[in-house]
C-alpha cells in the first residue's frame, strides 16, 4: 500500500468502528455475553487451524532470529488456546459495568445527581508478539461495550488473523457487527502512524509491546494512551521472612515464565538473612538456568555470580537473568525500588506485620505484594477474567486494566422540571 492507500484503509476502519460501538453502547448484557460464549466456542472448534497459523508464524520468526522471549510470547498451544477460551467465559460472567449509577443524591434545589459508567468508545490496542492479546482484548472491550482496532505485530499476523475469523464468526452469530472488533491487516508500520492521531475516531490507545514501541507511541500519540514502559519487578526478602516462603517467592517470581512483565528482575536480600537463605536461592537459581549478577556483598557469599553493574539495577531482562543486592533493611529496600524500578509489581515477604504495611503504603506501584509471588499481578489472577494492559501511570486506570478501566463515567441528574434560580 502508498502512503495514501493506507491512510484511507485506516480511516475506513475508524469510520466502521465508530459506527459499531454505537450498536455495542446499546447492547444489552446479554447480547454481549452470547457474543463472548460464541468466540470462546469458535476458539476452540479452530484449535487445529489456530496451531497451524501460529506454526507460519514460529518457523518465520526463527528464520528472523526472533530471541528465546519473544518466541515464548508468540508461541501458541493447546493449553494456551484453552486458556484464551476459558478468559473470554469468565468476562461474560463478570457483572456489566455499563450503566452501573453510583452516588446518587438529591442536591438542596431538589434535583438528583450521580454518576453513571458508559465505554470509552472506540480503543486502539497496538501490541507485539502475543497472539491471545488478540482474543483477551476483543472480549474485554466488546464486555464493556467499546468497538476496538487491533494492530498486531507482524511477526504474529497469520496468528491473528485466524483468531479474528473466530471472533467475527461470534460477533455474527450474536447479531452484533463484525466491525466491533477490526484487526488491521496490513504490517506496514504507517498504519501504526495512522492509528495514534486519528482522535476523530479513537478515543484511548492501549499499546503492549517493548519499550521503543511504547516510547514512540506515547511520543507521537495524539489520542490519550494507557501503558506500562517497563517492568523490573522486585521481590525484597525481609530478615523477618519465614525462610521457606521467601524460597518458594523468590524463585517463582523469576522462574515461573520469564518472558513477562511482571516476572522479577531484581532480588533484594536483607543483610540479617543473607547468609542463611541466598546460597540455597542460588543453588535453586542455578539448577533453573538462571544467571545471576550481584552486588559486592552477595558474590561474597555466592562467588560464582556474576559482578552486577549499575545498568543490571533499572534492567527489564525479559530472560533467565536475575540482579540480586544485599541491602541493609527494609528502608534501603524501598529507596532501591524506587530508584531503579518501575512502579509495576514488587513484593516483600515478611512475618513482620508492621513491615508489611510499610511495604505497602511507601512502594508507589501499580500492584504491590505481602508473601506472594509478582506473576501474580494479572487480570486472570486479579479475577478481571483477562486483561487489556498494565499501567503504570495514575490517572483514569492503574495496574491491570480490565473491565472498568475500560469504561468511564459521565454525570447523570434527574429532576421533575426543576429550573435554577
């Protein structure tokens, strides 16, 4: 496609999707839930055609030298698909936010005055790699009645074009448009360009992907956005931890997938259970193939890690790849998090109660921890049924968005021909 061509194929998908989240605003609850019921049911009637696209993507993307984390993230299976189906039943059966009315009260003139949740309109959702972004996306935002455009990465285009078949077969046996729910079809990165400035049509953009993606976005985006840039999560083990909790944490929050934002990428250690605990943590680290650096005092202990550099401390290493620092106490646990991290998910395991709370109050991040492992700040985990991003920022929606960060809310007053006077 020219410039041109490609400029009118955007346009045309603004138009459509604005004219669809019309017929979605007024939707009934019902009508969406049947709709969410059917996808998930196409989803898993294509499971076999599903694996076969995602396959063209794989066998691309090695011969690309795609690295090891992006082809976990774009990889489907069985399990994976399953798991695409089984988000979009539970956002069906998550309450409709759309025309909840909270807050209303009679003012002194005697009119009453509240507040009631309506969709945003229109969400851009620009993402790489991950193909069930395509499908999790979709049902949230087709839940809480907002028509989307999906611009996927390329290296994931014959993934997500197959599962756009299934959502549009969905969308048909409901009787809502097909239009609802667009996926641009082209890999021409004007699209992208195209995408962010059309304010006449899109109304919030929601990019997943690396951080030059969502820096050039959030450079150049004339439609308000909602994003995460980083995720160098962190798991601090208080001197007050119960030992065998801070093993299990410790090594799930990295272990347990590393290709995500919210694994952790840095382990801080209070100095009073350093020498009891970390040997053991890297010998488990080490058996799971994780590299680790540390700072002067932990290699103290654990000679085989690698010197940490100052650059390892603010590093989303999105691999097998660990930063661990000893610190003096919980104060100086905070004042590293801070300093180096990126206000998504952090965790502290302690018995402490005191701790604990501190821990909470003082670490300004989107989700923060007590004893349980960062890979659990997820809007499956969170019981969002699925999520469409994480942000990071505060105001409208932070941490996972789901259901009501997709939704807004306008002010409703009702009287009996009241005037002012």
């Amino acid at each position: 496609m020219t410039d041109i061509d490609i400029q009118t194929y955007m346009q045309t998908l603004g138009r459509q999707a604005r004219q669809a989240s019309r017929a979605l605003g007024r939707a009934e609850t019902g009508v969406k839930n049947d709709a969410l019921l059917q996808i998930a049911a196409a989803i898993e009637q294509s499971t076999e055609r599903l694996l076969a696209a995602n396959e063209k993507d794989l066998a691309a993307g090695r011969a690309n030298g795609l690295d090891a984390a992006l082809l976990d993230r774009l990889e489907l299976n069985a399990e994976r698909i399953a798991t695409m189906a089984e988000g979009l039943r539970q956002i069906a059966a998550l309450p409709d936010p759309v025309g909840a009315i909270r807050d209303m009260a009679y003012r002194p003139s005697g009119i009453q005055v509240g507040r009631m949740r309506v969709p945003l309109g229109v969400v851009g959702i620009i993402y790489e790699s991950r193909p069930n972004v395509t499908a999790d996306a979709a049902g949230l935002c087709l839940k809480a009645g907002n028509a989307t455009i999906l611009r996927g990465g390329s290296e994931a285009l014959h993934s997500n074009m197959a599962i756009a078949e299934c959502i549009h077969a969905g969308l048909r046996r409901a009787g809502l448009p097909e239009t609802a729910v667009q996926v641009v079809e082209t890999t021409d990165r004007a699209a992208v360009g195209e995408l962010i400035r059309m304010n006449r049509y899109v109304d919030v953009l929601v990019p997943r992907g690396g951080k030059s993606l969502i820096e050039r976005i959030t450079q150049e985006a004339t439609v308000p956005v909602i994003k995460h840039l980083d995720g160098v999560c962190h798991v601090y083990i208080d001197d007050r931890a119960d030992r065998e909790k801070a093993l299990q944490v410790a090594l799930n929050a990295k272990t347990q997938r590393y290709g995500t934002c919210n694994t952790a990428e840095t382990l801080l250690v209070a100095a009073g259970i350093a020498e009891s605990i970390l040997p053991e943590l890297a010998e488990r680290y080490s058996a799971a193939g994780v590299e680790l650096r540390g700072c002067e005092r932990a290699r103290a202990l654990v000679p085989s890690m690698r010197p940490a550099t100052e650059e390892d401390w603010s590093e989303e290493y999105l691999a097998p790849i660990l930063a661990v620092r000893i610190v003096d106490d919980l104060d100086q646990a905070i004042e590293h998090i801070e300093t180096y991290g990126s206000h998504h998910t952090d965790a502290i395991v302690t018995e402490d109660y005191s701790r604990a709370w501190r821990f909470l109050r003082e670490v300004d991040s989107s989700s923060v921890m007590v004893n349980a492992s960062t890979r659990f700040a997820d809007g499956f985990e969170y019981g969002l049924g699925a999520e469409i991003g994480i942000s990071t920022d505060k105001l409208h929606a932070r941490g996972p968005v789901g259901l009501e960060g997709l939704t807004t809310e306008k002010f409703v007053v009702l009287g009996d021909g009241h005037i002012r006077r």
